[in-house]
C-alpha cells in the first residue's frame, strides 16, 4: 500500500468516526424529543382530567339548576 492510499484510509475512518458520533448525538437527541413529547403530552391530559374531576361536583350542580329553571319557564309557558 502506498503512502497516498494509507493517508487516504486514515482520513476516511477519521472522517466516518466524526460521523458516528454526529449519527449518535443526532438519534440521542431525536429520543429526548420524543420523552419529552410524551411527558408534555401527559401532563396536559393529566391536568384536564384532574380539572373536570375537581369541578364535576360544581358542574353538576350548575346543570341540575339549568334543568330546575328549564323546568320552571316550561310551567309559565
């Protein structure tokens, strides 16, 4: 092997090892994306569903009026 050809093979792995390591940083960092996708995805359901369950109590109570009051004009009519 020449010394062109040996300098040729050793900037080509050089030049592939840099690249491996900008593949792994670039899927490490695609993965974190993702987790954190999730993790914002489960805190805003997780918040609606602890909002309603903490203002169903309320809410029932506002329907059953509407239905009293419904149920009044219905009487007047």
């Amino acid at each position: 092997m020449n010394p062109e050809d040996r300098e040729l093979l050793k900037r080509t792995l050089q030049l592939s090892e840099e690249n491996n390591k900008m593949l792994r940083k670039i899927r490490r960092n695609s993965r974190w994306i993702v987790v954190w996708g999730v993790i914002k995805f489960a805190v805003i359901i997780g918040s609606l569903v602890i909002g309603y369950l903490s203002l169903e109590p309320y809410l029932g109570s506002v329907g059953e009026s509407f239905k009293q009051a419904q149920g009044l004009l219905n009487t007047f009519q």
